[in-house]
C-alpha cells in the first residue's frame, strides 16, 4: 500500500507490521544515465517487491538524497553526511514504528548508503525501537541465472538495464560507447585489501564503472524480477522477526 | 531542467546559478486527502514555477518527510526533529551550491517545516555559503484574486483543491462531507496571542482545518497557476541577489 | 514569588505548579534605546504578570542572550546560535519541573526568539516534561484599544515606549528625530510573501523600524498594563493544562 | 560601561578591546541567603571591578543559570548541562569578540562553573577567536588580609557576607543559626585525594557548608573591596595580552 | 618508531610523514582466547609492519575499545557507540597530522571497526586534513599461500592462532575442543543478501565463528609475516599519496 | 584481574561490582622522559591498586590520548577534544556497568583529564548508570610521608621517578640536567587567582615543570607502592557505594 497515496483513515485501517522505505541518491552515473538513477531504481524494486508480497505492506515515499560526497567533483551530485543521513532516515523510521509498523526493510539503491544504513538499522535494532534491515537490491540478485559477466560497476550494465526497463527515456542511448570507453573496469584502486581511493574521480574519468553496453531493457526485465522476488521473500522473513533482542549471555562454562 | 532526469554532463552543460528544493511532509491531511499532499503540491508548484520562469534552473528532487510531530496522533504520518531536517536539507542545498547554483528557492508545502527552512536558510546565508530562501507556496498566493473566502487550514479547501487538479484520483470525493463535518474551523486554541495547542489532535476530530468543499479543481487551478507566478518572480529576484553579507555598521552619530 | 531574592526553603514551601521565565536579547535597539531593551521590558511584563495574577507564580531569573544574529552589525549585539539557546532555555525549564513547576509561561521580549522558544517548548510538552509555552509580550496587546496606529517595528514606538515608562533614563529623548529618520518603516524585504532580508542591516540604515516618536511614557504604561492583564489571564489557564499528550487516534470510518 | 544601558551607537564609540561577562547560577544557599547570590555576588564584583579599572571595559549582561546539577535535591536550584552552558556562554563571547571586544574575563561566581568556563575559555583561546579568562571571583580573595579563617563554603560566611553588603534585605538572619547548625562543616567526602560526593545533599542537611555567622556586611564591603582591585588588575594584563598562540615548537636538542 | 616510548625532541628529530594507529577492540573471543584478541593482534600486526617497512613511520599507541556492541551480550565485551569512536579516532590522527605525520595507516584488528574507520578516514581525506586509509590485517592476508581452508570467523583459526603466536599462554588450549563445538559455522544469518543477525549471540552460542583448531602457532607466524608485508608494501604507497584531493570535473562532452 | 587477559567465560564468573579503568595521554614530558610516561604511569598504579586490593576487581585496558591540547606546540603530543574523550571514557563505562560492574575507579595519570574524568564521571553518576569516580594517582599520594618537597610539575621528580621504577630504559638520564634548565619551576603564570596560561609552551622551554633530578628509581618505589595503597583503600570505599542518588530534598523548615 502507497503512503503517500491513501489518506491516513486508509492506513490505519490496514493490519500489518512491515514497512518498506526507499532509498536512494541523487548522483552522477556517467553522461548517459540520469542523476536520478538510484531513487529510480531504489522505487521501483520497492514497489515491485512489496507488489509480489503476498500479505500487505506500508511502502513509505523514497528518500532522494544519500550518502554520495565520493561523486563530488561530478556536477549534480547531491550529498549530506552520514550524520544528517542516519538522523533522517532512521528518525522516519521511529515515526513508521510508532503507528506499530515496526518490521521494517529499507530498500536502497546506492552502495555509499550501504554502511550508514547497517549502522542505523543496527541502532534501532538495540534500542528495540523495530526491526530494521537495509536491503540494497543489487546485492540480493542472482546474477548467474541472468547472465554469468553481469557485475555491479556504476552507471554499469545493472543499473543502466533497470533504468532502460523502468524509465527508457531516460538513458541516452547515443552517449554508451562514450560512456564506456572513458570509464573505469573497476571500482577503486586497491593494495594490500584496502582501496586507496575516496572518490570515483580518482579512477573514473567520467564516473562510469563498468560497461553499460553488457546489459539492455531485458536484462533490466530480469534484474527487476529477481530483485522483486528476493524483497517479498525478505518481507516474509522480516514480518515473524522479533523486535526484542537476546539476553545477557551467561558463562557456558 | 530537472536534475534527476539529465546526466550531469547535461547539468555541467548550463549556465545558472538557480537551484529549486521542493520540500514536502508526508503527514495526514484528513480522510478525503493523500498523506503525500504536501509532497504533491510542492512538486507541482515546484514544476509549474520553473516552468514558468523564463531562465534556467535546476530543479532538485523533493525532501518527502519534514517536521511534522504535530500530526503524530494519525496513522501514517512520518516525521523528524527539527534538527535533522535542518541539517539534511542544509547539507542539500550545500552540495548544490558546490557545482555554483548558489541562489536557492526551497518550495515548502507544510506550515511545520516554514521555522526550520527560514532557521536553516539563514545559517546558510550567514556562512555565505549561499543566498537561500523558502518559499512556501500557499503563503504566495493572492486569495483576493481567487476567492475571497479562501482560508489555508489543513486538508482543506486550498490543499484540496490543488490535489483535486493534479492528482483528481487521490482524493475521495464521497468522505469530501465527513471530512468538513469532523473538522475543526481554525488552526489551534488561542489565547493571549498564544496558540495552547502543540498537536492537532488537540482540535480536530479528523484531523482536518476548514472545509474542504470550498474549492475545487478549477480554484487548483488557479491556485497552481498564482503560486507558479509567484515563484517565477521570486526566482528572477533571487538570482540577482548577492550571497555576501552587510558589513559591520560603524557607529552613525 | 522572585526566585532569585528568596531562599530554597522559602519556594519549597509554596504550593503552585506555575513559572515563569523572562528571555529577553541584548542587542541594538536604534541610536536612542538600549542595547537591554527586550531584557527590561521582558522582565517588566513578567514581574507585572505575576504580580497581577491572583495565586502564586514563581519567576525565574530574565535570560539575557537570545537569537540576535540579524542585528549583528550592530556594535554591541550579543548572541548565541539558535541550538545554544535552545538547550539553554529548555534545561532551565527542566530544573524548574524537576521541583515540580511544570507549568511553564515563557515570557519573551524579542522577534528573533519566538521560533526557537516554540520549538523548545514543543519539545518539553511531546516529551511531557513539562507543558510550556512562549508569551510574546507585543503579540498579546490589544493595540487597537491603544492607538490604532500602533506597529510593533523594532526600536519603534512599542518597544521606546515601554522602557521609558519602566528605565526612562535610559531613552535618549534627543536622539528620537535622528532614530526615526534614518530607520526604516517595515521590517524585511519582501516578494512572493517571502522576506528577502536575514539582517537588519539590509532594510535600516540604524537599526531601528518604526517611528519611536509615535508613543511615550503614557503609552508605555498602557502597554504594560495590556501586557500584563494577557498574561495573567494566560497564566490562569496554563495553571489547569494537562502535562500528558492526546492519544494516538485510530480511524473515524 | 554597561553594555545593556547604552545604544549600539555609544558603545561603538568607546575604544576597548576589553569585555567583562559576569556569570551566576541561581540555586540553594542555605536557609538563610538567596538562590539569586551567585547572580547578585558575580554582578557585584563585576561591577565594582569594571569601575575601579582605569581604564574602559565593556560590561555585558549576567547570565544567571550555570552548572549546579550537584545541588538539585534542594527546591528552587536552576541549571543546565555542562555542554550547554560551555556553548552558550562561549558564543556570547564570540558575538563580543566580533565587535572588537576579544580580550574578556568571565567573572564567576560559582564553583560549579570553574571547570566548564575554564574549558570553554580554553576552546577560544586555542581558536584564536578571544583571549579569555574566567576570574572566579571568591578565588581572587586575599582572604588573610581580611581574616585569617575565612573559607569559601557555600552559603557560608563568604557568600553571605558579600550579600548582606550589596543586598542586605535578601539575608534572612533570624536563621542564620539553624543555617549553620544543620550545615556541613566541609565541602565533600574525601578519601584517598578523591571526593566521594557528587551532590551536596550528601553531605549537607541544608545545602550549607561553612558558618554564615562568620562574617557580615563589613566583610562583605572589604570582600568586594579585594575582589574588584583583583579584577581591575587582571583587566590591566588581559588587555595586552595576547590573541594569537605560541608557534609549534621545534626540537630543542 | 615508538612514540610512546621516546621524548618529544626524539620525534621531533625524524624525518617522516608516516605515522600508524594501531585500533583494536575489548570482546569476548569465544571460551579459550582472551578479550583483548583484538588489541593484541593489531598491535603486533602494526609493529611487524612498521619493523619492515624500509623507511621510518611513527608508530601510535593502541586504542583498545572499539565499535563491539554486537558483542555485548558476553561478559567481558567493551564498546563505544560508532560517534564516539569515530570521533576519538578521527581527533587522534587530526593530532599526529599537526606534526607533520599526515600519511596515516590505521591498523585494525576488528571486524566491527571497518566500516566507521572507513567513514572517519573519509571524513579527514575530503577535509584534505590527512591522506589516512584503515587497514583490517586480516583482510590483507593472503590465505591461499597459507592454507587453502582458513577462513576469518570470530575467535576461530585466524585470530587464535596469531594469539597463539605472539602470546601462547593467553590461549586455553583445553578449551579448543568446546569452542569449535559450541561455535557457529558461519558469521550471521542471511537471506536474500542481508544479514539478519545484529548481534553475534543470534548464532552463536559462546561467541565463536569457525574452529579455532583449524590453525596454531606456526599458522599464526605465517599470517603475521603475511600481514606485516602487506602493510609495508601498504605505507610505501601512502607515503606518496598526495593529501589534496581531485578538481571538480568539467562536462566531458 | 586483567580483563584484556582473560576469557569472556572466565569473567563472567568472577563475583565482583568493582572496575578499574586506567586512562592516560600520550604528550610531551620533556627531553628525558617518554611521550607515554602518563600511560605508563596509570597502569602501573591501576595494577598495583588491584595487586594490593584484597577482594577481586576488573582491570579494564589503558585508555591511551587524553585532554593534552596544551602540550600541542611539542612535537608527538597526541589529544582529542574534551567532548570527544568525555563520550569514548564515559561509553567505556557504561559497557563495564552493563556486565555488573557499576562501580567503577577510573585511574589517571594526567592533569589536564581531571576536569573532564569528573564531568563524565558526575554524568554517569546522576544518571544513575553506574557510581564512578577518577582517582588521579599523583593527588593520592603522602609526598610529606616520601620527601617535603617532592611537587608534581610536569615531566618533573614525581613522574621521572615513576618511569625510572617502572621502566627505566625509556628515561634519558643523559639528559636530566638540560630538562631541569630548560624547563620552568612552575605550572602557569598567575595573577588574581588566575591562570593566564593555556599552552605549557607559554611558560616552559621544553616543556618541563619541576626538576627531575630531585627523585629517582627508589622515590618511584615509594610512590607506586603510596599510590597502590591510596587506590586499595578507595576501592574498598567504592565497593560499598550505593549508585543511587539521595532523593529531593524538603524544606527543612
């Protein structure tokens, strides 16, 4: 069920425990994908999945602005710090908890976000507040049952498949070849276990990582179906979690 | 030029300094509206204004969850504190003014969040960081020119009526009735020139102020169109306006 | 009852649930008022609502820093980031609950305070520490039972007014020709019912808005009287408000 | 001069760098003595020691809550956390320091406040905003000179002396007797360098420490008398001291 | 070299810009290996690494509690909240970069730490404070040449046969066997790519991951050697890293 | 017992309230004496106080950087600020009081923690989490019973004697003589009660207070074993504290 759509007499009458909220980043994803990608793709994985769920679910609007200082230098990136980020997305979680709404799984789009959601889960979590997951789609796909070379990369051929299935206008076909010969194989520069870089302007000339070209709207198709799937079989999960956490552990020996 | 749908090399390609941040609340608006309508109407006044605006400029994605504790009673109302707005759509507004859109309108659409955006545009203009203020769009609208009797209230007859002519499916007509009879007339209990309420609960039965029947979607209309001039003009005066500050005053005797 | 002049045992004794709080600002006033001006007529207002409120009120010590940074241009204006204030003032209401005055009147005597005073005050009423509320003294006169041509401004007739009927010495009567003229007649800048201005330097060559001529000592003695009839009648009903919030609402349908 | 009795015009006109910030707290003195005496005792020193300076001070508002969480059990004692007293107090300075006033000295007048004040004079001065000092003014007492066993306590002889000199009316002295039969004869419960005591209710009956009998208003006058030549001597050396800090230092071998 | 084993002037005379921060953790490590495995580990990785490494880097004393709430329901388990943490890390090096040693390699010897020593070595690289990079020993190491089965855990092969290397007798080996039968296999419970798990007591009955038989003192030789040239090769790297951050980048097209 | 040595199991069946945190700073002590002589000396008396203590109490790990900005001008002084090292000591103890050990002695070895190891300890204290105190070993000591004029200083007799007891290699005795006439016979520069110093670079050479030629390894003896009594004898005290507060106080009257 939309939040934002129904009026409140609406949601009240609903009987469910579980929430979903999107999360993304207003970012560059090279010259061909739009700033907007990760809100889009974040949104549309929500939908599909609380869609495939079987029981009812609160689908909350989608964050737009995450954790994104390493796209700095690329015109239009928007960012906030990892502070302000965990302050407002785990405060409007509270709020969704406090309607008893409190097995929650954010459905994010960025990896920047990866982090600084685990720790706000992690801290409603001990508070007994809710039960909150973060669920970043690309990291729940069974990528070698739709292709055995897709690989994550940025404004790469995941995420420029989803947006070519879900908002095809808005990728500019014209600017692929661009976008992959002036980008980057891999994510970072790595010695000894530890990337060197902080930012994707280190080792992107144009922000892209990975080839857009490995992918298209069917891939996208299937990228949106398991995505959608792992999410409702999430929600299954998340709706018998306990919010209550283990006792005080006493010497087993 | 709407940032989340273009590349950022299409962004870095123009040649602005004005950004626009739609800010909403996703917050009860009465049994017959949307909780997403202060989301709404600060998009669609967003839109309409940079439409309008005969230059360019950058139109942010929209903040959906504000300072709105006050609707807390009623399910499905989502907020923060004001400190973690402050800061989320501070730290906003400052990633845009690092790619030189540093003259910003932020669109508000909920009387919650009008202390907090004036407070935070203020640190920003003080750090000259940049030239900001909030516009919030139902404190521009000349209602002489519409109706007379036309009040604000709260999922009443202005908000309505704009939903009822962006978004006509998201309002139930047939709860148009319950929704003005459970209603209260005026925002809070007032004495002393001091509002005693802090909760609308403490007012109105439903949650609504005014009636929602003394509009419609032609008065939307009309309202989008008045905010969307008003808007326009602000922009055309705020791009002009300088970021730096007065000097120190030396004494005038 | 004074806080200040009595003794620990003395307030322990006193049976009432009510406080209140002066928070003034020390800051530029015009070249003819002073820099304590709202700290003076604060306090005035305050000692005269308590005095004219029939049962038993305590009255904390005035708070002399508020939210100023409009006037800093202004040699001799004092001020405090608006989170500073807001911790300060609201922890002094906290020990004043703690003692079991929890009925909290804060008595205000600056523009500039009034959204973070309502703000600390929501805090402590949704937490239920206490229920407080901000008195703006010039927003609770009756000014068309005055004159009807009186505006508040700032340094103007309201404000001049007051301090000389309470500090008279302290007005430069022959500096009121040179206030008026170089002072501006609005307060801000305005477009789109937006205030262009964050600084009182933007809009008055000296700091003052209004025509300081356009009152006096008689004046002055009726706004106090007005300011303190309000506020007892404002302290009468604070005495009987509940501490604890309304319940969450289920739906109406 | 004091700040808050002159116009903003006046006080730009003086040529100091020189600020003076009295500092109280309103809390428990025993039976007999007012919650206002650290107020009253900072503001008197303060005063008598900006007047006995040769030269000019700028004499800013008193601010009247501190850090007095240790005597809270007693009715009627204010306070704030340490954290905000060190932000609002430290940003009154700083709004000081913008008007040239960068050399100041805190006149304290409570114990509970030495750290705090210490380590937030510490903060600006390593900033290079202000040279400031907190001067504690029961600390700057020659107290041999006036009678060779005098001790601070609290509520005792010192404070209470200093009271019945500049505001004699306040003293109760028909309980000076039970103030100190039921008082504490030391501050603390020491062992082992360490004081166990973190309240005065721990260790005094009536909030009292010292025997207020031990002094009186010739004390009192001859108190205020040390006070303000220890003060007025400090203003002479803040003056010309220095704001910028010493140079990292190389190597000395 | 050890700082905190020589004389300001004998630091002072080095000629480096290297410096290393040894973090650790207090928390429980299964029944047979002490809860400062953490500390331990990376104090002994650090200095390994350090004494190979061709040049001088200046050597910091270990922090010892960590970001280890995971841990907290076994006994014994110190932690900090990740503010807390990242702030105390973050001013530590902020301190050794006011001196010249602007390289900082912070060595980490615990899982729970990655992700906000990530984030604070972030925070001081964009503020172009220090080039600083948190390096997690065993995700350094080159496990195949070892032992094609060693896997991390918790208190499983890796940590305790490092302990068992450089601090025997802080082993129980009597009570292996029960550790690896009471252990879990894995680290968390996972479904659709999220671990479910917050705290290490939802799979785990005495705290151990992996059987910590699986390894022994020659292992734990191997894996220091393995880790003390990773983090040589690791400083001769950050050595020349610049700590000035990349431009903003133009539109490529 | 030395938590860091033990078993989580081993811990968990101990039978005690009390811990010990030892908690230190990494600065300047002169030419002779080493950066981590206030680690060195915290643990050293932390663990003699346990050894001699005869019931069983915690040993936590040293915590090492400290409140030490005032030792900042010396090349290799390592500190935080004083918010953050109050959060990270403060958490510490809570995470010591959530297994039962809530009454807690924190052993210092550095002046400039004492305020803030008082603040955090007073707010552990009040909020009823734990009964803490800090023991700052240098002010426990019966310098009458060991030499009159032993004084502490700074790098000066009392710490160079410890170190040279403790750890004599890390004591330059050749350069004993340079650090006495170097350095400064006091802490500070007074006047009015009134320390005008904040940096030690502001009255001492290299950093030395006091001459350290005036103690030795047999004063160190002395000292460590004074110390190991004085804390002893606290524990025992602190044992026996109860960690709830005394309630309100009524008036006496």
């Amino acid at each position: 069920m939309n939040l934002s759509e129904r009026s409140w007499t609406d949601v009240a009458d609903t009987d469910t425990n579980l929430a979903v909220v999107p999360v993304g980043s207003t970012e560059q994803h090279g010259p061909h994908a739009p700033l907007g990608t990760d809100v889009l793709t974040a949104t549309a994985v929500a939908e599909a999945g609380v869609d495939r769920y079987e029981g009812e679910a609160i689908l909350a609007p989608t964050i737009p602005v995450g954790v994104a200082a390493e796209h700095r230098q690329f015109t239009g990136t928007l960012w906030v710090s990892e502070d302000s980020f965990r302050a407002y997305v785990r405060e409007t979680i509270e709020s969704l908890a406090s309607h008893g709404w409190d097995r929650v799984v954010v459905v994010n789009g960025h990896g920047g976000n990866v982090d600084a959601l685990r720790e706000l889960c992690g801290t409603l979590v001990r508070d007994e507040t809710a039960y909150a997951v973060p669920f970043t789609w690309f990291d729940g796909i069974d990528y070698g049952a739709i292709h055995p070379d897709l690989r994550m990369g940025h404004g790469g051929p995941v995420e420029t498949s989803l947006v070519q299935h879900v908002r095809p206008e808005l990728v500019r076909e014209d600017r692929l070849d661009a976008a992959a010969e002036e980008g980057s194989e891999g994510w970072g520069e790595w010695q000894s276990g530890v990337n060197l870089a902080y930012d994707s302007a280190e080792f992107s000339e144009n922000g892209v990582v990975g080839d857009p070209r490995d992918g298209g709207p069917a891939v996208g198709e299937q990228l949106l179906d398991s995505a959608a799937t792992a999410l409702a079989d999430l929600l299954l999960t998340v709706r018998d979690r306990a919010v209550s956490r283990p006792p005080h552990r006493d010497a087993s020996e």
